[in-house]
C-alpha cells in the first residue's frame, strides 16, 4: 500500500503522518488538452477541492480565491467586532497615562 510507504518514509525521518487530517491536492496544467494524472488508488479518496497549509487555503489552479474570499470574511467580522470594543475602551481609559490620546483612537476607529 503506497500509504504505508509514505509513513515508513516519515517515520524514519522523524515525522508524523496524523491521518485524521490527510488530504491530497492534485495540481495540474490548466490547458484543457492537459493529460489527466493518474493517481495512486490509496490517494484518490483524499483529493479535495482546497487544502489548507499553515493557514493558506491552496485550490489546484493556484488561483488563492478560497483563501481570499476567507481572509475577507475574517476582515469583516473582526471590522464588525470594533464597535463592541468601544465601551470596553472607555472604561479603561482612566488607566493609561494618556486619556486624551484614548479619546483620539476612539473618535478615530468610530467615526
């Protein structure tokens, strides 16, 4: 099974294959008259569409949508979180050395 040959690989250069979170990405030519890989029967049931690592969301053409369309997302709600954070501001204010600069943050970030 080529799935044991890749653990035996990782194992005997000190790594760990944490199998819960196995997948696979195929990433080929985006010319239409590309040949179609051929992929080991172990691999096959673990493509998918996107994989992420160390926080990049990867798609086969390189394209980085997935990955954009997420940050974005996070953009936003953290964007949507900032009015929260202003009566938390206010009632710590008191204990920076500066208040009149707090103020200026604020009146900055909630106009």
């Amino acid at each position: 099974d080529c799935l044991n040959e890749v653990k035996g690989w990782l194992y005997n250069n000190s790594l760990h294959l944490n199998e819960s979170k196995l997948e696979a990405l195929l990433f080929v030519p985006p010319s239409p008259t590309a040949v179609s890989p051929v992929l080991p029967p172990c691999f096959r049931s673990l493509v998918n569409p996107t994989s992420t690592n160390l926080g990049v969301v990867l798609d086969p053409e390189m394209r980085m949508d997935s990955h954009i369309s997420q940050v974005v997302r996070s953009c936003f709600f953290q964007l949507r979180q900032l009015p929260k954070m202003k009566s938390i501001l206010k009632d710590v204010s008191y204990f920076l050395p500066k208040p009149d600069l707090t103020v200026d943050i604020l009146q900055l970030v909630f106009l």
